[in-house]
C-alpha cells in the first residue's frame, strides 16, 4: 500500500482513537486508509475534505433499522433508508426483519441484500427468529447464518413462549448467531399505546407497565443463565432492565443491550396532545427512566446507541393515537442527540464507540467478522490498513430538523423545529466521500 497515491485527504480534523483524539490528516486510497500524519499535501487529482475543527471517526453502524422493504415501501426503502443512514453519519445498517414478508427465509434475505449492495450505506440484515415473527414455530435460521446473517430478532414481538425462546437459544448457540429480543409481555402490555403512569391516567389512554419489558428482560436472562447462549437486548427503556442487565453483567452473562435516542431524550408527557408522532414501542418513559438510561450508557451497562428508525407514511400516523402504528424516525438526528445528552458525561471516544465500534462487533460487521454479502469492515479503527468507512462530524455545528428536507419517504420525527449541537458534516464509504458539507452526493 505505500507505494499507492491518496485519493482522499481529509484535513485539519482530529481523529478519535480508543486513546482519545490526535490531529491528524488522513489520506484514503480507494477503500482503505493510506496515511495518518501530521500534515499530507494532497496530490493532483485527490479530493480534499475539509474536517477544520471536526472529529474524524468510524462511520456510525446501526443496530436497528426499519427499511420496510419488501411491503411497505411508501413509508421507506432500502435506497431511501440508506442516505438518511448516511447523511447521519452511518456507513453501515442492520435491516429489521419485520417487513411484509418477514426476512424468515434465505431468498427475502437474498432480495434485501441485492437492493443494498448500490446503496450509499452497507445493508445488512437481520432474520427473524420464528417463521412470519409469529412465535410458534422456528424460523430455518441455519439457512440465514449460512448466508452471513448473524443476528435474529422477531422485532416488533416479543418471543411470547419461553421454551421456543430456549429451543431458539440452543439453535443459535450451535449456530454461533445471537437471538436480539424485543422484550414485551403481550398480555402485561395488555394493547396498552403509551406508558403506564401518571399521563395515561390523566389522558384516559391504555397504558403499558413497565413490568412488560423487564418480565422478559428477566427471563430471558434466565435462559442465557440456563443454556450459555448471547442474548442482546433491544431498545432498553426502563430503569428496572437497565438494572437486571447491569447485575447479569456483573455475573459475567453473555447479554448485550442498546438504547434508543428517543428513550435518552424524551419522556411520556410529550403524549398529553395525544399527537401519534410520539407513539413508540417500548413507549416514551419517565424522566426517571431516562435518567437510569443514560447512567446505563456511560456505566457500559448498555452497549450501543440503537435508532429503531421507524418510518410511517403520514397517513398512517394521521389518525387517534391508540390506534396509529408506534415507531419514529431516528437515522439522521441519533448522533447530534447523543452528542448533546453525552458529550457533558463521555468522552468522544466513549460516544463513538456506542454508536460505531461496539454495535459492529454485536452485528458481525467488525474487522476480522464474517462479511454480510460481502460488506466491508465497519467500526474503525482509524488507522492505516483499515477500511475507509468514516463519518467527519462537527462537535459544534448545528442540526435543524427540518421534517421537508429528511431523506426518509417519511416524516414522523418527534424533533420537528428542534436544534441540536452537532452535525455530521461528511461521511465516506469504502473511500467514496457520499455526503459532502452535509450533502448527499447521489
């Protein structure tokens, strides 16, 4: 590689290493870093990034991503799902299974990947963990991990049974693939729309415990305790799971969990307009709740900062709250938001490893993992040799959220109107620069 030329210079930024930050310039040549020094000239025919004051990291990788392709492709695709990932920073996403049909089989694995591979952000999937994420009987995930596919999730549903979840456990464990749970006790949650306290009373909607989540936050510890097999835990958003993840840990248990932004920012009060924008699932908790997800967050209790971007055609959110789909979009506001809740609390370091080098290595995406269709290395290191998949964020810019102007074919942001400190200001992908000053360039 030495002898190779730049074909991208990033310079004056500082680059965020598992040691803190360095200012340093960075040259690319084509899909991989070249260079890191002091001061590189950039040759003729080179493109030049200026990253003055910015921070030169890993591109972001998320956990959890509703493309909605195949089925509902009004409210998203795979091509418009990935330049909002990118314009967030993201150069890497995990596609949820729970699209119409279910990534159940090879062959709908095989679809979204293809619909990926042209895309501005690598596409990876996520297979469902029983056939249709009906919960009766288990989907042929030895096909799908034949196929690269490391994670299965029935996201959207709990796995109701505890012992398909155990027998599902034993698969994966043989398998070397980790089960990812949404964790929800259908008959706890009762149809509930928000969460149960004070503003579901005082609104006279159906409200959701937060019992139903760390019911079965509890037993699926039990059955990572019982069979040795991983279990990661989605989208945490009470203080009580955060605490049984935190003593699972504490006793060395193969668990992993994530957050979602919204469960760092918002709280269920949002709902006394009763505007279906900030209907979710699991719901908008107490400010208590965040709290306790927050100290998870910077405690290592939670590993990765998940968006559960979760776009609906506008019609569908215009109708009366208990009855609009739950879900919001999240790809392009996630790191500004954990920027403004963390950047007080963390270290860069810290931040970016929630949001790039840890969601990596629970996806398989991280150096020296199995590829998913052939998708590159994500999650750094910034360093030579390593895959040129970068995000250039700016720690003292701005981001308006503009609903109009999102990538998404949708528009149910609850940030509408909402400033926050910190934008993305370039992204590059296997050495391609695909977002310039904020831009997407295709």
């Amino acid at each position: 590689m030495a002898d190779r030329h730049p074909t991208v210079v990033i310079r004056g930024g500082s680059v965020v290493g598992p040691d803190g930050l360095r200012r340093l310039d960075v040259a690319l040549a084509g899909p991989a870093i070249l260079e890191l020094a002091d001061s590189i000239e950039p040759p003729n025919g080179a493109t030049v990034l200026d990253a003055t004051g910015c921070l030169v990291a890993p591109g972001l990788v998320d956990l959890h991503t509703h493309l909605r392709q195949p089925g509902r492709e009004e409210a998203e695709t795979v091509e418009s799902g990935a330049r909002a990932a990118a314009l967030g920073g993201y150069t890497a996403v995990v596609a949820m299974p729970n699209t119409e049909p279910a990534i159940d089989t090879a062959g709908v694995a095989r679809d979204v990947l293809a619909l990926g591979r042209t895309t501005v952000a690598e596409v990876a999937v996520s297979g469902a963990i029983t056939v249709g994420r009906a919960g009766h009987a288990l989907a042929p995930m030895g096909e799908l991990a034949a196929l690269g596919v490391r994670l299965f999730t029935d996201d959207g549903s709990g796995v109701q049974d505890g012992a398909l979840m155990r027998r599902a456990l034993d698969y994966a464990k043989g398998l070397g693939v980790t089960l990812a749970q949404h964790c929800e006790d259908d008959c706890l949650a009762g149809g509930g729309s928000m969460h149960e306290g004070c503003w579901s009373s005082r609104l006279g909607l159906p409200g959701i415990p937060a019992a139903a989540e760390e019911s079965m936050v509890a037993r699926d510890i039990q059955l990572v305790r019982l069979t040795g097999a991983p279990v990661h835990f989605l989208h945490l958003s009470t203080a009580g799971s955060v605490e049984l993840v935190r003593r699972a840990k504490a006793e060395g248990l193969a668990v992993t969990a994530e957050a979602a932004p919204h469960h760092m920012l918002l709280t269920h009060d949002l709902v006394a307009d009763y505007d279906p924008v900030f209907k979710v699932n699991p719901p908008l908790r107490t400010a208590e709740d965040v709290a306790a997800v927050i100290a998870g967050l910077c405690d290592g209790t939670i590993d990765a900062i998940a968006t559960d971007h979760a776009p609906h055609a506008p019609e569908a959110k215009d109708v009366p709250f208990d009855q609009a789909p739950p879900g919001m979009l999240g790809l392009q506001t996630a790191l500004p938001i954990a920027w403004q809740v963390l950047a007080p609390r963390l270290s860069p370091e810290r931040i970016f490893a929630l949001m790039s080098t840890q969601p990596a290595a629970i996806a398989g995406l991280g150096p020296g993992d199995a590829r998913i269709g052939g998708h590159s290395p994500q999650g750094g290191p910034v360093a030579p040799g390593a895959a040129a998949n970068l995000c250039v964020f700016d720690p003292v810019g701005t981001t308006v959220v503009d609903p109009s102007r999102l990538a998404s074919r949708s528009r149910n942001t609850p940030y509408a109107g909402r400033t926050f400190t910190g934008a993305v200001r370039h992204t590059i992908l296997r050495g391609e620069p695909v977002v310039l000053d904020g831009e997407a360039r295709r």
